[in-house]
C-alpha cells in the first residue's frame, strides 16, 4: 500500500540543512562585510544560496506522494549517510596539520561518489524508471554533501573566532602579509560551496549510470 512507503527522513535533513545554514551565518557575521570577500561577495554569498536551495529541494521532492519514488528517497538516504562518513572524514583529514596522503583523500571521495550510484542504481530496482534512479543518485549526494557541508563549517568554527578587519579581501589579497584567518575563512567558504554544488552533480551522473547499467542488465 502506498502508505507503507518507508520515511525519507526529509525533515532531518531539512533540520540539517538549517543547521549548516546557521552555522554559516554566525562565521560570516557581520553580514555587511560579506561583500568585501572575494568575487564581490559571492564567496560568502554562493554557499547561503545553495543551501537556501537545498532546504526548498527537499520540501519540494522529499513531498513526493508516488510511494515507489518515496521507497528510492528512502534508499538513497540511507546509502547516503555512510556515504557522508566518508565525506566528512576526508574533511577532517584535510585538516590536519601534517598533510596525509593525497590518495587517501582522493579514495574516500572515489567511494562515496560510487556509493551515490549504488543509490542510483538501487532507486532504479525499486521503481523500475532510470529517471528515479537518477534523483535517487542525487538525493544520497545531498545527504552526504550536506554532513560534510557540516564538517567543514565546524572545523572553521573551532579553528577560533571569525577575523575582524574592515576589508577581508584586501587581507586576502595580500598573500605575503594576509592574515591566514581570512584565507581559512575564503577555502572553507568554497570548498564548502563545491561540496554542495559538485556532489549533487555527480550524483545525478553517477545514478544515472548504475540506474541504467542496472536496467540493462536486467533486461
């Protein structure tokens, strides 16, 4: 029956959304001084409207009522959250002092990307469409992107309080004699923004393919 499709945990994942927006809003407080950081602003502002986009794209699909597209949501969840472990410890990995292995890093990314079409993949079993497989893909890669969207904003926070100047791109600008608060501010700021905007891509990529390669063998 259609109202025995499994939750999607879309208020969680809102809730989530919310946080990580939060906690961008306190490192970038005071607002006004946003502007001054590179690209006119749109450093400090490209991660606040993806996640403004990603809290209305999980009311919008996470309201689906078709019980095989809410049963691949499901899915794509799950295989999502051990997908953003990995993500998250490729964050913290990268912060640390001593630089680790590149192939390391660049592994647990590899993994949690095939883990993305693993939901593609699966979404497509449940439903029998490669479409759904597809946002199935790019569900999980929000999941994932967003608790490493987490991580990386807390390990901005706990690197000490925000920089006061009244120009941070200068600051920035200035590599000699930067101050390496703001240029810790402007990476965490865009990788941030990548992890938000790249992940959601190579999700639809990836689910799309094992969707398909699913399918055909199926067939």
């Amino acid at each position: 029956m259609g109202t025995g499709a499994p939750p999607i945990l879309r208020i969680p994942l809102t809730l989530l959304a919310a946080a990580d927006l939060t906690l961008l809003g306190m490192r970038l407080w005071p607002w006004q001084e946003v502007a001054n950081l590179p690209g006119n602003g749109t450093t400090g502002l490209d991660p606040v409207l993806t996640l403004l986009a990603y809290i209305a794209l999980l009311f919008w699909v996470g309201g689906n009522k078709n019980p095989e597209v809410r049963k691949a949501l499901s899915a794509g969840t799950m295989i999502g959250l051990p997908a953003g472990i990995l993500l998250v410890a490729q964050v913290l990995l990268a912060a640390q002092p001593v630089t680790q292995p590149i192939f390391l890093q660049i592994g647990l990314l590899g993994v949690a990307a095939i883990l993305w079409g693993i939901a593609g993949m699966r979404g497509a079993q449940i439903a029998g469409n490669s479409g759904i497989g597809m946002l199935s893909g790019m569900w999980s890669a929000m999941v994932s992107c967003l608790m490493a969207c987490a991580a990386v904003l807390e390990e901005l926070s706990l690197a000490g309080p925000a920089p006061v100047t009244q120009d941070p791109w200068k600051q920035y600008e200035g590599l000699a004699i930067g101050n390496p608060a703001v240029q810790a501010l402007v990476h965490s700021l865009n990788t941030a923004t990548a992890f938000l905007l790249i992940g959601p891509l190579v999700g639809v990529v990836l689910g799309l393919l094992f969707a398909l390669s699913a399918q055909g063998r199926k067939g």
